[in-house]
C-alpha cells in the first residue's frame, strides 16, 4: 500500500499520544466493567484462564495451602515455596505466576491492567518499528515529497497503522478478559525491535526469554541466523558461502546465547519446581491429544482413534496409532515454518518472514483457538506498507479469513450449545479454513514487495 504525502488525509489523523490515550481509556474501562459483569452475571466476561493464573499465583504465596510445597532438588534448601502446578490446567511459565502475585497483595484484577499495560506497550512498539525500519523505506514511493512532508505522512501513517493493533477488538479483548498472550506478544516485538536495531546480544536473549515463556517463538531463530548470513553477503542468494555464514561464528553465538537464556530459565524454574514444570510447561504440549473440537482438522483423527472405556492407546492398530502421533502434525508445521524462515530469511524482511512463519505454525498446528491468530495477526501492522494488494484484494483476503472461521462457529455451535452429532461437518469446516486461510497467505506473500530503496542493513539482524 503506497504512502499518501496529500496534507489533507494526514490532518484527520490524531497524534499517536492521543491514540495511546484513547487506547488506555478503552482498556481499564473494560476492566472496569469485566467487574460488574462478572459480579451481576452467570456467564462471566474474565476467562477461565485469568482464574487458573490467579490461582496460580496464591498457590506460588501460599505454601501449605492444600499441601502445595515446590517438589523442585532445591526448593528446599532456600525458602519455602508454592507450587503453581498444584492448580490443575496450569501449564504455563512459573514466572506468570509470579508476576501475577499482586492479584493477592493489590487487587485480584491486577493481571488485566498487566496484560493491558502489555497490549499498550506493543502498540509502542509497532510505532516505532513503523517510523524507524519499515516507513523509511517507502520514501521511493513518493521520490518528489519534500523531508518535511515525508515525515509527517509517516507518523499519520505509523499512527493509522498502530491504531489496527490498539483498537483491535480481538486484541483488547483478549487482554482484558484475562488472557496473558499480550505479554509473549511483548517478548516477540522486542525481539524483533533488537534484531531490526542489529543489536544481535539483546536480541538473542529476548529470543532466549519468548521460547521459555511459550516454545513456538523458537521457529525466529532460523530466519534470524539466514538474515544475519544475508547481510554478511549482501543478499547474494544461496551459494557454498552462504552455507559456510549459516554455521559460522556470528551465528553459533547467537544460537548460543539464545539458547543458553531459554535453559538457563528452565534450570531456574526446575530447580524450584522440579519435574511438575517441565511436564506442564513444556513435554505436554508436545503429547497433546487434544479430541475436542477446535478449528484444526487434527481433532477429528484424533477424536476418532481416542481410547474407549474397552481400552488404552496401546490397544490400538499401528494405524490408528499413527493418525494420533504428535508426529502427524509436527512434521509438516516444523517442516513449513523453519524451512519458510530459513529460505525467506536470505532476501525479504524480517516482519514478513516472522508473519510467515507464524502463520503456517498456527495453520498447521494441531489444536487451534482463536488466541494463536494473535500470534501472527500481530505482525500484519508492519506488512501493510510493503505489501502491493488492491482494496479488493485486501477486502477478499478479510472476507475469507473471517468467514472460514463464521462458517466453522456456527457448526461448532450446533455440537457445543445444541448437542448435535456433527463432527463429520465440523471437520469438513476445519478442512475449509485451513485451505481458506492457506489462500490468504498466499494472496499476502505473492503480494509482498521489497522496495528497491530498502536498505538490508535495516531490515537484518547484523
């Protein structure tokens, strides 16, 4: 989408303070009022979530409470502490637990303003991604704008651009219902700010801090080692030399860095709360099986191969054994993100690969809700300038990522409200969303544009 320097648009546009205001105001009144709902009403406007976390969080406080002591090798050489894992479905970081203390010391809705005070923070962030590594490089759009005029479309724009974030309502609802997505979101904008800035260290830890607060961001440091190899040979495409970069010393500090933050904060964490950590936070996610219905098609094979009363998993065919490994799934979602990063890495810019990535991660991932899209979605800010769509074209793209996930609710409604026996409909829904949200991305990668003025050196982490 080409950057408009006409006057007359940029004075509708308030300043990003005035947004960030606005955006504030809408959130604690939200806040605000998830009290009210909650107390005057049957079904409740915080998630389910927000109560796990909060419980969490007062097991973490209060040790003997239920008999909750940390089962950690050295939890009990230093002090006495809870174990948030006592709370049955916590499977997160302990150290969201322990941010979340104050919903004991302060007030139980603490966490909302946290999450929201996070959602605001990213706003910030994708402003200043915008004006500093992404806006700068539109300028050939608009070769003949003068400095002054340039600047100030860019901030309208970098302005309109964060407002699809701020005033996202997926977004503000997610947060102030409770949600602690805002928070990794948080992590992954400043991993990319770093990496942007070509502050290679900093960027390395954040990397490090977002894979141990939920694993997936762990597919950004490929694209972020084939970006850094880029930039060391100017882009020139995949040759021996690009090979020998991709396994040079840049790269392997890197890796190394990020990774030894990521165990360095597991060693802490296990240290303190022992295999209950590891399970829950990380080796579960990788053995779900999860039969109930969500917009994956994987819930469906699962659903069907699922151990009865007559039996265990062990007592099934070697196919059915198949059709529910987590391998089923994993390979072509780590295939499609790494090999995106790794190849997309080499020439386009960082933001679009991660959005890449993201995107297939999620698309093919075997339990989907509508909380991963955040993952990606959070992205589309910084694309819009470098992608070349119609309104047509983009209007297409909307229409269908909303109305595959219309066309799969109003299915999934009859099963979860109505009790109807519609898993065969359901799954050919998911099977629609999958292959409706695969169109939209290829419609935006075919669409994306890297404008002959971008300098690499901005665009990768050096």
């Amino acid at each position: 989408m080409q950057l408009n320097t006409n006057a007359a648009w940029q004075d509708r546009i308030p300043g990003f303070g005035t947004l960030f205001v606005i955006s504030a105001v809408l959130r604690v009144v939200l806040i605000q009022y998830s009290e009210w709902h909650d107390a005057h009403s049957i079904v409740k406007y915080t998630d389910i979530d927000y109560r796990v976390f909060s419980d969490a969080a007062r097991f973490i406080l209060y040790p003997k409470l239920q008999g909750n002591i940390a089962k950690g090798p050295l939890a009990p050489l230093f002090f006495t502490v809870g174990d948030p894992y006592a709370r049955q479905t916590y499977r997160y970081t302990p150290l969201l637990a322990i941010l979340l203390l104050p919903n004991e010391w302060l007030h139980p809705s603490f966490g909302k303003y946290l999450f929201a005070a996070c959602d605001l923070i990213n706003g910030i962030l994708i402003y200043q991604i915008l004006m500093l590594h992404v806006l700068p490089h539109t300028r050939s759009l608009a070769p003949d704008a003068s400095v002054k005029n340039l600047q100030s479309s860019m901030r309208a724009y970098a302005t309109l651009l964060a407002a699809t974030h701020l005033l996202n309502p997926l977004v503000f609802t997610i947060s102030t219902r409770g949600s602690s997505e805002a928070i990794l979101c948080t992590f992954v904008l400043l991993t990319l700010f770093y990496a942007l800035e070509r502050r290679q260290n900093a960027a390395a830890v954040m990397l490090g801090l977002s894979a141990h607060w939920k694993i997936y961001p762990i597919i950004y440091g490929v694209s972020c080692v084939s970006a850094m190899t880029s930039h060391r040979i100017n882009g020139k495409g995949w040759n021996f030399v690009h090979l020998r970069h991709l396994f040079g010393r840049q790269a392997l500090c890197f890796a190394l860095l990020s990774a030894g933050t990521f165990f360095i904060l597991g060693a802490v964490c296990y240290a303190m709360w022992g295999y209950p950590f590891l399970y829950e936070a990380y080796l579960y996610h990788t053995d779900r099986r999860d039969h109930r219905h969500n917009f994956s098609p994987y819930f469906y094979l699962i659903y069907l191969t699922y151990p009865g009363s007559e039996g265990t998993s062990a007592d099934l065919s070697i196919w059915r054994q198949l059709l529910r490994s987590p391998f089923t799934s994993l390979i072509p979602q780590l295939t499609l993100s790494l090999g995106t990063g790794l190849v997309l890495g080499l020439s386009a810019g960082l933001p679009f690969v991660w959005f890449v990535q993201t995107f297939t991660f999620v698309l093919f991932n075997r339990v989907c809700t509508s909380q991963y899209f955040i993952w990606y979605t959070l992205f589309i800010p910084l694309l819009v300038p470098c992608i070349n769509l119609s309104w047509k074209k983009w209007t297409m793209c909307g229409t269908i990522w909303i109305g595959t996930q219309a066309l799969w609710l109003a299915e999934a409604y009859k099963l979860e409200f109505l009790g109807d026996d519609v898993f065969f409909g359901l799954w050919v829904r998911s099977l629609v969303y999958v292959a409706g949200h695969a169109w939209v991305l290829g419609v935006m990668m075919s669409g994306y544009a890297r404008f002959v003025s971008c300098n690499q050196h901005t665009q990768t982490p050096g």
